[in-house]
C-alpha cells in the first residue's frame, strides 16, 4: 500500500504541479481565455491558487522524500483536497460539468493520500 500511496501521491503531485503554473505562467487575460471561471472571480484569485497548488504539489512529495517533517504530507494532500472542494463547489454553481470530472478526481486522489498517510500508512 506504501507503493500505491507514493504513485497517488506522485499523480497528485503532477497535476497540481501543472495546474499551478499554467496559473502563475499565463497573464490574467490569457488565463480568461482558456478559463472562463476566472472572468468573474477577483483578478489575483488564479494567482493565489496556483501557488497554493505548486506548494500542495512540493508538500505531497518533498517532505517524504528528503525524510524531513514527513508528517507534512497528509497536511500538503488535505489542503489540496479543500483546494479542490472549492473547485468543485465553484464549477457546479457556474453549471460546468465537464470541469468536475478533472476537479473530482484530484479531489479524491488527495484525500486518499490525506486518509493514507494520516492514518494506516502514515510515515
């Protein structure tokens, strides 16, 4: 299980990683383009959660990795996992389903590690 948790959490780590700095890399205008939720949320609202994404993204890996404060890492997944919540709660009031699909699914994949390495599995 220490295996599947490494590789859920390695997932979890990629498309936080990758989400967060499509957000921090595009200027607002392009993000609205690709984004439309942007338009209507405050204009440093992607900003603010592409950084908490690139650091949910370091804090479900590094810590565990380098052996220091590994007890970091179900809090990193967590706040991932509410990261998420938001997400998903946003995409439904906007009517954007297809958009819950990708949100859903992180959501779940961080919990799961929040779950394994507060609980059973934890380091």
């Amino acid at each position: 299980m220490n295996i599947v948790l490494w590789a859920i959490a390695g997932l979890v780590a990629a498309g936080f990683l990758f989400s967060g700095v499509f957000k921090l890399a595009l200027s607002r205008e392009k993000y609205i383009a690709a984004q439309p939720w942007a338009a209507d949320a405050p204009h440093w609202a992607p900003k603010v959660i592409g950084v908490l994404e690139v650091l949910g993204a370091i804090g479900v890996i590094l810590p565990a990795a380098v052996n220091v404060a590994p007890t970091l890492v179900p809090l990193a997944a967590t706040g991932l996992a509410l990261v998420m919540v938001g997400a998903v709660v946003m995409h439904l009031r906007r009517d954007e389903f297809p958009a819950l699909v990708p949100s859903g699914v992180l959501l779940i994949l961080a919990a799961v590690v929040a779950w394994g390495r507060f609980g059973p599995y934890a380091f």
